[in-house]
C-alpha cells in the first residue's frame, strides 16, 4: 500500500516545515553515538580532529571498485510512504515536489574517513537523496499520522547514521566563513538561510555558508577535481558572489580567474582554510567535512566583499554577524541551524584561539 500523491505532499511539507524539531528527534534514537559538542550531528572517535586540520593536509583516496550500497531506498521498507507509481523518493520528488536545484550528478562517495586520509569513490546526488531525504520522510510521516516506533522499518533497516558503508554516502563541505580585522583581532560571519522551494536537503533551516556537495565539474573531471578546496572555490563564486552553477566544456578551473585569486590570497596566507571535522545528520544522514575559512579583513573585501542577498539555494541573512560567544550561541542552540552548521560555529569557537592567530 502507497499513500497518494496529495498525502506525500503533505507530509513534505511537514518535513521542510519543522526540520529542526524532526532532527532533534531522530537524534533520541542513537543514544550511544556520539555529538560534535552541544549539537544533533552524529560523529565516531577520530572524526574531531584535536586541532584544525589545513586543506592541504587532507588526502583524498580514490577507488574504482566501489561496492553495492546494501541499501539504497528501493526496498519493501520504504513502498509505504512513497507515493503510487514512484519508485524512488528522487522520482517522488521530481513527480510531486521538485525544488529549483535537483540534478543527479556525478558526486564523490565517501567509503571511509581517518584524518587526514578520506576514501572516496563515484556516486550520484540522488544515490543519497533516495536515503536520506525517504528516511526523514518517514520519520516525519510518523510523526504526523501519529504512528509509533513499528513505523519506522526503513530507518531501522539502515541501523548507524555513521557506518558510511551502510548507505550511499555523498559528503558535502559546510564551511564557517570568518573575516578577521587584524587591527582588532576580532572576526565576523556570514548566515545563510535555505529555501525549501530551492533546495532538496535543509530546506528552511540557517547555515553557514558556502555549504555543497562534495563533487567535480563533471564526470571527465573526476581526478583533477578531486580537492576540497576547488570545490569550496566555486562555491564561495556561487553562494558568495552569485555566479551560477553553469560549467560547461570549455571550463579549466586551472586558469578560471576566481579560482587564481583564491589560489594566491591563500599562498600569501590571507586565506585560510582548514577542516574541523566529520559529522552526520541524525534526520537525513547527511554527511558533512565540517571546515572554516579564515579570511584576513582585506582578502575578504577584495574576494568577496560584493556578497549577493540571495542566491540559488536561499537568502543570506547576515553578512557581519559577530563571531563572539553570544552570536555562536545564539545560532547554535536557539535558532533553527542546520546541524553542521551549529557543530561548525561551536567547534570553530573551540577552536577560535588557533584559527584567530
């Protein structure tokens, strides 16, 4: 038995409407799993490194021989709750709630994770959506139709958010953007809010920006584009500045003009980033490299200072929002935030004495 289209719908919109109460809950359920500090998002020793970690530190693996996901959202256990004739929760949602951004593109699969050295192999956008966003679904279904545990079967045939072998999981990078005044010492942030009519994942939550999925420009890139910091690049060009997502053929990310600037200011040590950690979503088991960019005040204003109000996945909410104790916490456990996106502005303020330097 199916719901119907109109009662799919219903419960999605749930879901995007009360994301961050459907977190907290699904973080009840793994008790025994670990916390990046205060937050929902689910960890594993090992994966908080003790100090932040440079970009350049980090040593991405690959492996052709990627195994078959044991699951992969097309079981029995997930029929309930998607709706007649879809047999995906991708197709549901391209049948009866596509957002703006829903492409299945070629993205990096993370298998493993020790730092500095992360596994990946080649996976696909919806390979983690068909997952993740079916597991918040049902749980958010359960939620509304006041059903109990025994509604719950897809989520429990996933079992640890954190095996990373247990699913298609499809890292993304969620990096705190600081502007440090060296004259002052002191820093600020920029806050972004995701549009649910825009995006697939997060939708009506705050978060850090720039946040992507961990992918190349396109499938003949895969090797070249196998770096975080090329990715990070283009999306500071896409949330920061606006530029849209559009790489065609001809694109070299090697002389892209932006990616030169970048490249330099870092060089010169105006740019720095570095990695804080690994985590996972306990609602959508969404992966995220948990990372900081510091900017020196000029690289800031020279890089990105032209800062959009909106953008293609939502509208930024705050562009010099003051990286002191009140502000983090405020957006780490009174706002709606993002899981990531609290466990970067809490890990970031542990380790504001290294970063601000």
């Amino acid at each position: 038995m199916s719901d119907s289209p109109a009662r799919w719908r219903q419960v999605r919109d749930h879901l995007n409407g009360n994301r961050h109460a459907l977190t907290r809950a699904a973080a009840l359920r793994h008790p025994g799993l670990g916390r990046a500090g205060s937050t929902h998002l689910l960890t594993r020793p090992g994966w908080l490194p003790d100090d932040p970690l440079p970009f350049g530190d980090v040593r991405p693996v690959w492996h052709d021989d990627v195994p078959p996901s044991p699951v992969t959202g097309t079981e029995a256990q997930a029929r309930p709750f998607l709706p007649e004739n879809s047999t995906t929760y991708a197709r549901a949602m391209a049948a009866h709630g596509r957002p703006k951004l829903f492409e299945n593109r070629v993205c990096y699969r993370l298998l493993d994770a020790a730092w500095p050295r992360l596994d990946l192999g080649r996976g696909h956008y919806f390979d983690a959506v068909d997952v993740g966003e079916a597991a918040a679904h049902e749980l958010a279904r359960a939620g509304l139709l006041g059903l109990g545990e025994g509604a719950l079967p897809f989520r429990t045939l996933v079992g640890d958010p954190t095996n990373l072998a247990g699913r298609p999981t499809l890292p993304a990078v969620s990096v705190l953007t600081l502007r440090r005044d060296s004259r002052t010492g002191e820093a600020t942030f920029v806050l972004h809010w995701r549009d649910p009519a825009r995006v697939a994942h997060a939708g009506g939550l705050y978060q850090v920006m720039p946040v992507g999925v961990f992918q190349p420009v396109r499938a003949e890139t895969e090797a070249a584009d196998l770096d975080l910091w090329r990715c990070v690049v283009r999306e500071y060009a896409e949330e920061f500045l606006g530029l849209p997502e559009l790489y065609g053929e001809a694109f070299d990310h090697d002389s892209w003009p932006f990616h030169l600037r970048m490249e330099k200011a870092r060089a010169e040590g105006a740019v720095r980033p570095l990695v804080l950690g690994l985590g996972v979503d306990p609602l959508t088991f969404a992966t995220d490299i948990l990372a900081v960019t510091v900017f020196e005040a000029e690289a800031y204003d020279d890089l990105l200072g032209a800062v959009v109000e909106e953008n293609e996945e939502g509208r930024v909410v705050g562009t010099a929002i003051p990286f002191d104790a009140a502000h983090v916490a405020r957006y780490v456990s009174e706002k709606p935030t993002q899981a990531a996106g609290a466990a970067v502005l809490e890990l970031a303020w542990r380790h504001r004495h290294a970063l601000l330097a």
